[in-house]
C-alpha cells in the first residue's frame, strides 16, 4: 500500500550505535519503499557544518543515498540541533531541504509541517537564544572557524543547554496552543505533524464547528518512532533498537 513516513528527533551520534542501526535498518527496510520520507529535525544530535565529512557522516549520507538513489523523495525540515544543514549536505544525499513552515498534500489533505520548536513560545529563553543563532552573519562567523573550535564551541553550548532544561518545568517545554491554532490558521490548514517536544501523541479538537489533528512524532532514545500515514489515516509506530 502507498504510504509516507515521518521522523524526527533520532539525535544521530557516534556515542549511540544502537540509534544509528536502527535507523540504518530503517532505511533499508522501511524508508526505500515508501512514497517519501520527511525528516522533521534533529537528525543529528549536533551539526557543526557540511565540511564536517567525519567517517560517521559519511555512514549516514550513505544512508540517505541509498534511498534517494532508488527514486524515493528524501525531505528534511531543520531542527534546533541541525539547523546548519546545508546545500552541500543536500547534493551529497539527494535530500531536498524545506523551509521551517511547509504545507504539504498528504493524499488529499493540506497538512502543514515543521520541527515544533517554534510553537514552544513559553520557553522564553531557548526562544532568545534561536532568535540569536538564526541569524546569518552569526552563522557565517560560525562556520569560518576551524572545526576543532566548532566542536569545542558545539559541547559547550550542549552542556549549558542540557543543564538549562533541568531547570525548566515541562509545561514550559511543550508547544504553547494558542501559537499551534495561529499557525494553523495562517497556513489555513486543518492538520499538523511536528517534533521537537518529544512527546508522541496524535491530538484531536474541535473549534468553530472545525475538527483539528495535531500528530507528535517521537523521539529516539528509548526506541525508534515511526509516522506512517496512507490514503486512509496515521498511524504514531515505534521500532524495537535490537530488531523490527
């Protein structure tokens, strides 16, 4: 049966082999024969620039390759830890990268897509710090230095998020509604499928006699999450990291 695949939120890091087989396997098995395939960020669990061609990227644009190279559409939406993809990464896997915010036809219905970190609006601080990093002449400063740097730059700025979110309640985490129904409203869609927030879920309401869908992809810590969705629904999966 014909059927589109999302994912999100994998994290992809030397130091979790078990996430990257299981994604390899995914891509094998799964992803080569599907309609297409929509990453919706956080592929990796930092990307410090496309000239970073460490045996470990190379595996995973491997990957990619692989499925791109059989004709299936690959499409990738920027993260919060890969928001330095770029055009080079592109050509060497075939995956088109979108922008933030994309409207897509998903078998007939107009379902809008994105990474979610933008609907977290209550979480103040993290919302400053990707207004700043966003910023091209920042990010162009960024990628000008030597690598080393970069990747001494990359941990520090990973330990003070981690140890930031600590701090932080997880309602502050999680999407703000009222931004959810604004940008549903401006894309004058009905359906939304995103990340970041790490909490699967396939949400349902009704407002102004209208029924509303917002799914929630996984992430992939505890097991692979999966989005599969056909002509007829979406179904929220998981993957076992030891097998399918």
């Amino acid at each position: 049966m014909s059927h589109t695949l999302f994912i999100a939120d994998l994290h992809l890091s030397p130091t979790r082999p078990d996430i990257t087989d299981c994604f390899e396997r995914f891509m094998k098995q799964e992803a080569i024969n599907a309609d297409a395939l929509y990453v919706l960020g956080d592929l990796f669990e930092v990307w410090i620039g496309d000239d970073d061609n460490s045996p470990f990227h190379r595996q995973i644009k491997a990957a990619f390759s692989a499925v791109t190279e059989q004709g299936v559409p690959v499409y990738f939406i920027h993260g919060n830890r890969d928001f330095l993809i770029g055009q080079r990464f592109a050509r060497e896997t075939g995956v088109t990268l979108l922008s933030e915010l994309e409207c897509i036809d998903l078998y007939g219905t107009p379902t809008l897509i994105l990474h979610g970190d933008t609907l977290c609006l209550e979480d103040v601080d993290y919302q400053a710090f990707r207004r700043k990093v966003h910023q091209r002449w920042l990010q162009r400063l960024f990628l000008s230095l030597p690598l080393t740097w970069r990747r001494k730059i990359a941990a520090k700025m990973r330990a003070g998020s981690a140890n930031a979110n600590q701090q932080k309640s997880t309602s502050i985490m999680d999407v703000t509604p009222q931004e959810v129904q604004r940008q549903l409203d401006n894309a004058n869609v009905c359906h939304m499928i995103h990340g970041h927030t790490h909490r699967p879920h396939i949400h349902q309401w009704h407002q102004h006699g209208t029924e509303y869908r917002r799914i929630v992809l996984g992430d992939w810590y505890q097991h692979g999450s999966v989005l599969m969705c056909n002509e007829q629904d979406c179904d929220l999966q998981t993957r076992d990291f030891t097998h399918f």
